[in-house]
C-alpha cells in the first residue's frame, strides 16, 4: 500500500474524551467554544440562504414560466464553482481562514439585498436574477473550501467527523426551517421578504468569527511556486490517492443527475403535485427534516465513515429517488423525498470526512475544493440538463433517469475501483 506522508503543518487537537460513550461521540466537537460559536452562526446564515434557494427559482418560474429557465439560473449559480472552484481552495490554504470567511460573509449580503430592492419593487428581471446568482456563485468559490477546512482548526483531527456530522445536521435543520418559512412567506407575503431575511441572517455567521478566540495558529502554505502549480498539485494528489478520486467521480455523478432538486422539484410541486409555493418549501422541508435526522443519528455511531457502508447507502439514495418522481401522492412525495435527504447526508457527510481525513495539511484546502468542485460545480450542467429534459420528456422521467444514472456510476466506481469504498484513510494514513 502506498505510503502517504503528512506534511509538517500543525493543526490543535483536543484530547479525547475519557470514555466513548455514545452522548461523549454524539457531541465530542461542541466541547470547544469556537465550535459552538460557529455553529449558531451557521444555522442563523443557513435559515436565510435556504429561504433564498426557495425564492429564487420560484421567481424565475414566476417571471418565465420555463423549467430550462429555472435551470439555466441555477446553472450561473455554480458556473464558477466549475470553472475556478480548485482557486477557491488556494485562498483557502494561503490565508488565515476566519479572516477569508469574514469577508466573504459580507459579500453575501449584497445580491440578497439587490434582488430584495429589486423584488420589492416590482422591477426584477430575468436578467438581475442571473447576475446575482452569479455573484453568490463567485462567493462561494471562495467560501465553501474555506468553511469546510477550517473544522479542523476549530476542533482538531479527533473530533472532525463529529464535527461534519454536526454541521451537517445544522445545515439541514436550516433546510427545515428555511424552505418550510420560505414557502409560507412567499404565499402570504411574496418573495422580497426572503431576499431581506437572506441578507439580515448573515449578520450572525459573521458575529460568531468575530467572538471566535485561542485560534491555532497554522503556517499558511506559501512556498514561492507559481498560482497554476500550485493547483495542479492539488490535482495531482486528488488523481494519485484512490480513496479520493473514486469518491470525487460518484460525488459528481451524483451532482450532476441526482441533486438537481431547485429545477425539478418547483416543477413537481407546481406541475405534478399541484401543491404550490407552500407544497414546494414543504417537500424541500421534509428533505431537510431526512438530512437533520440522518445527522443527528450520524454524529452517535461509533464508525460512520465506512465505506462498505458508504456504497450501500448510495443505491439506497438513488432507489428512493426513483420511487420519488413517480410518486403521485403529496404525503408520499414528502416521506420519499425525507428519506431522500437521510441517505443523501449519510453519504455526503461520509464522502467529505474520508476525503479531509486522506489529505496532508498543506494541501487540504485545495483538495476539498476540488470535492466542492464534484458536489457544486457540475451544477451548471446538472441544472441545464435537467430542465432541458424536464422541458423535453417530463420531471417525473427525468429525474428516474437521473437516480439511474447515479446508481450506474456508483456499481461501476466500485467494481473497477474498489479501493474507493474498501480501503479508509485511517488504514494507510500516518
């Protein structure tokens, strides 16, 4: 077995608890105070972004009326994730990550509050929500790398999969929270008080970095090598570790014909369902309410990165998609697509632990990058593919062609790659 050496950057970590009792896994990460603070501020900002990824395809639906419309908007949304997202990962291993979170925190606030003027007024156009998606994309080329490396210097290598496991879970009571809001206000309210309530709830994410204190303090990878170079290593050690690589091409299938609920599921709600705006929030509710449970039962298992486990809970999520888009019945749709989120949080939450866990230090940033790469960035082409289908056949069959899809390059990963859910990092990492 190849041996993978760990560079010589130091990141604090906390002792173990004194006993491994369930309640001690279950919330390891919550003993550091930095953590916590982290935490509050991402389940305020995560209320608010779910709450715009709700107003923001329905009013393009409202302002269209075309399913490839919705997806093109989404589309722009990650186009830079795909074009420049393994950057983002360098301004991720260069600087001081709370200071980069800072500022990208802030520039969230702007299109929020540009499509809420605009919303508000009566003056919104296709056009403005095109270009505010693109420049939330481009905050998030920077943001998402940053936040997802920046765990481990808040909670040390001992407790980062509790740590995903619990952000995961934040992340998803917000996607209870948000949608199920969003749905409600726009039916009684519209959509400007989204936008507003998007832009206010970053306020709290950048509150909680700036009480955040006794930070470890990392020597930033700065070794004089030219920017493309320095990104090409990155992508080298992604092409060399099996582990990654396998776990980047399932991700990113899975991306690309599976994930592309905003296009399909206003479609569904309003087309197959006849459930509305309200119908729209809850079935993205229930997806989130799936994830939250299946983080929440997550953070207590003693080993729940496996990747055996991990293969089998990936059929699992494809089979219940498929089962989803010939569902005809609201109630049925939304215990469906609550399953939905479980397995998908399972499966991500495990993909993104194994993948920080198989990464030197120094290279973290960059490597992660290129998973938010997989997982965000073929976004413009899931999101454009899947409302040119939905245009062309209908959402139902296009989204069991996806889950198929999915669960095809799954079987294939592991027959001709098995080493990608065989082998864990721990097993060949020193």
């Amino acid at each position: 077995m190849r041996h993978l050496v760990r560079t010589s950057v130091t990141v604090a970590t906390a002792p173990r608890p004194a006993a491994s009792s369930p309640r001690r896994r279950g919330l390891g990460a919550l003993r550091h105070r930095n953590y916590r603070l982290f935490l509050g501020g991402q389940l305020v900002s995560t209320v608010g972004t779910w709450m715009q990824s709700i107003a923001q395809p329905w009013l393009v639906l409202q302002l269209t009326h075309s399913a490839l419309l919705v997806g093109l908007a989404l589309a722009m949304q990650y186009l830079p994730m795909l074009v420049a997202g393994p950057f983002g990962g360098l301004v991720a291993d260069r600087f001081p990550k709370r200071r980069v979170l800072q500022v990208t925190q802030t520039a969230c606030i702007l299109p929020a509050l540009a499509l809420f003027a605009a919303t508000a007024a009566h003056t919104a156009t296709y056009p403005l929500v095109l270009a505010c998606a693109f420049a939330w994309g481009v905050i998030q080329v920077v943001d998402v790398p940053t936040r997802q490396a920046f765990a481990i210097e808040m909670v040390g290598r001992d407790d980062l999969m509790n740590a995903i496991a619990l952000n995961s879970s934040i992340w998803n009571s917000a996607a209870v929270i948000g949608p199920s809001l969003a749905g409600l206000l726009i039916a009684l309210a519209g959509v400007p008080v989204c936008f507003l309530l998007n832009a206010l709830s970053c306020l709290a994410a950048i509150a909680s970095l700036a009480l955040m204190r006794n930070l470890p303090r990392l020597l930033p990878d700065r070794e004089p090598q030219r920017m493309v170079r320095r990104v090409v290593e990155g992508a080298r050690y992604v092409r060399a570790d099996p582990v990654v690589f396998g776990l980047l091409l399932v991700t990113g299938a899975f991306s690309l014909f599976a994930m592309n609920r905003l296009t399909l599921v206003p479609l569904f709600a309003d087309q197959v369902l006849h459930a509305g705006a309200a119908g729209f929030g809850f079935l993205m509710g229930a997806q989130g309410l799936g994830a939250m449970t299946g983080g929440l039962t997550l953070a207590f298992l003693r080993r729940p990165a496996s990747g055996r486990r991990q293969f089998w809970i990936g059929l699992a999520w494809a089979a219940v998609l498929l089962a989803f888009s010939f569902s005809p019945w609201f109630p049925l749709s939304m215990l469906l697509f609550f399953l939905a989120g479980t397995c998908q949080m399972w499966f991500l939450a495990a993909a993104s632990s194994r993948v920080q866990k198989a990464t030197p230090d120094r290279l973290r940033g960059r490597v992660i990058a290129f998973y938010a790469q997989a997982v965000m960035g073929v976004g413009p082409l899931g999101a454009t593919q899947a409302g040119a289908l939905a245009s062309w056949l209908d959402p139902p069959l296009t989204m069991a062609i996806g889950a198929g899809v999915s669960a095809v390059v799954l079987v294939a990963v592991r027959l001709l790659s098995p080493a990608a859910f065989t082998l864990d990092p721990d097993d060949y990492r020193t």
